[in-house]
C-alpha cells in the first residue's frame, strides 16, 4: 500500500499516465480510500490546467528591419 | 506561448512551405506566435533581457537560414526551441556561466515534508479547489499571472521543462531533446516544479493551509 507521502510523488506520473500499469493500480487503490490525496491529484490537475489554458498576454512582437531583410534576400531553396 | 488561433492562419506545414520560399506574411505569422515564448524560455539559459534578447535575435536568423533544412521530424516550434537552446547554451557557456540544468531542483520534496506524519499520511491535508475552474477566465487569468510569478522563482531547468512541457504543450520526448536531459529527469524536473507551482496557489487560496510560497529548500 502506497503512502499519502509516495502519492505526492507520483502524482505528476499518474496524471500524465507516465506510470506502468501495476504502480497505477497501486495509486488508483489509494485514491479510492484516500479523499485527501483525492484533493491533492485534483489540486496538481487544476494547476496544469492552469499551465495549459493560460493566456500569455504578451505584446504582439514584430520582426525587426534586419530579419525582414535577411528573409527578403534569401535564395528560393524549393526551385 | 499559447495563443488562440485563428483559422486564417497557415498550418505549420504550410507555414514551413512558404518560409522556405521566404514568405514575409508567414515568417510574421510563426515570428508573433513564438517570439514572446522563446524569450521566456531564453531566460532559463540567460537571465539578463539584453542578453536573452539578442539569443532570440540570432535564433531567428538562425531560422531564416536553416529552414532549408528542416524536414519535419519534429514540430515546427520544437525545432526553433532546440535551435534556442542550442544558441543560448553556447551564449552562457561563452560568458562563464555554469548551467544548473544537471544538478539543481532534483531532490526537493514535491510536498512540504511537514505535512506528513512519521507514517507518511498527512498531518495537514490539502482542501478542496471546489471553486477554481482555471478555463473561467476572470479567475483563471489572476491565478495564471500568480503562477508565473512562482515560476520564476523556479531553479531553471524546473521552470524550462514546465514552460515547454505545460505551457507550450510539447512531448516528453521534443522536451527532453530540446534540453539535453534525460527521460527520468524530465519527469522529476516537471513534478518537482509543478509541485511547487501548486503549493503556492494553494497559499493563495488558503493562507493557513501549511502550504509554502515560493520555493522549497
Ligand atoms: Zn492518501
């Protein structure tokens, strides 16, 4: 039986089902018995979900005149 | 990072198709897709702006010159990061700095080992995010800016596998490539930063949880 503490471990592994088929019996038996480390997985899903959706409000860049330039010159490698 | 995209946009097939033809329209299209990311992921390598900046710069010439040679074994963007990473790498090495990305961030605990008792169960449980949807918007862009914060507080090579693996959503395999690291790092390196990601929303959401901010020693 795994403990709350191997649970915190693992956890990342589990949710990205980066673990063989018997560890993650191990852990899914764990969480069925275990409602704190069932709010802890549920806490580390939220915060990749977090990660994935998050809208990086950074300005639109622009290329600049000398990247404009070197694209401009550059030979047609597809002919 | 993540954009949405609008469906006028080139795939990145096309996209390659045309920069090889030297293509302005596509060369600005992946350059307003990317640059903001690779800046950020520059930083991993360099930490000073005018430095990651000019890292940026020369991985875009770098791009325009060798977009001839790509032929698509990897995605578009994993292979502008791995030239990134490449550049940056050498950039750091040359100015004297000593890259932690092999002996850093390994061994702390993904939860604060107080909260466990002798027997590892927990002493101080985490609560319930019953109200955290991270898609709403209002709460979600507020809890987004509180995780970059805590991500720059990560040692390097933590913050470089969350931003690729999390944020710019590539594979293990492109992430591990890109950095030079090993399968089992790769996953250490993503829990162990992520980890703490979490336990500083959890402070936010709940002050006396026990949860630490900031980075765990
Ligand atoms: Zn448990």
């Amino acid at each position: 039986m795994l403990t709350c503490r191997e649970i915190g471990e693992r956890a990342s592994d589990y949710l990205d089902n980066d673990m063989n088929w018997r560890n993650r019996v191990s852990v899914r038996l764990h969480l069925m018995m275990c409602k704190h480390c069932r709010a802890y997985v549920d806490q580390l899903a939220k915060t990749v979900q977090l990660l994935r959706n998050g809208i990086f409000t950074g300005d639109a860049s622009e290329p600049d005149a000398e990247l404009i330039a070197l694209l401009a010159t550059r030979p047609d490698e597809t002919k | 990072m993540k954009r949405h995209k609008p469906n006028a946009e080139m795939s990145d097939e096309l996209l390659v198709v045309a920069l090889k033809k030297g293509d302005e329209a596509a060369f600005r299209q992946i350059f307003a897709r990317e640059n903001a990311a690779l800046l950020a992921f520059a930083r991993n390598f360099v930490r000073e702006s005018a430095a990651a900046e000019e890292a940026v710069q020369d991985t875009w010439v770098a791009v325009i010159g060798g977009i001839g040679r790509f032929e698509g074994r990897s995605t578009l963007r994993s292979w502008i990061f791995s030239v990134l990473a490449n550049i940056a790498r050498t950039k750091a090495k040359r100015d004297g700095r000593i890259l932690s990305f092999s002996d850093m961030g390994f061994n702390d605990p993904a939860v604060d080992p107080d909260r466990f008792s002798g027997d590892g169960t927990w002493l101080s449980p985490p609560g319930r995010w019953s109200e955290i949807n991270p898609e709403r918007i209002v709460g979600g862009r507020q809890l987004f800016a509180h995780a970059m914060v805590v991500m720059e507080e990560l040692p390097p090579n933590q913050r470089a596998v969350v931003q690729l693996r999390d944020i710019e959503g590539l594979s293990a395999p492109d992430a591990c490539d890109i950095l030079g690291i090993t399968e089992a790092n790769q996953r250490i390196l993503l829990h162990r930063g992520r980890s703490k990601i979490r336990a500083a929303i959890e402070v936010l959401m709940d002050p006396d949880s026990g949860g630490q901010v900031g980075p765990a020693k």
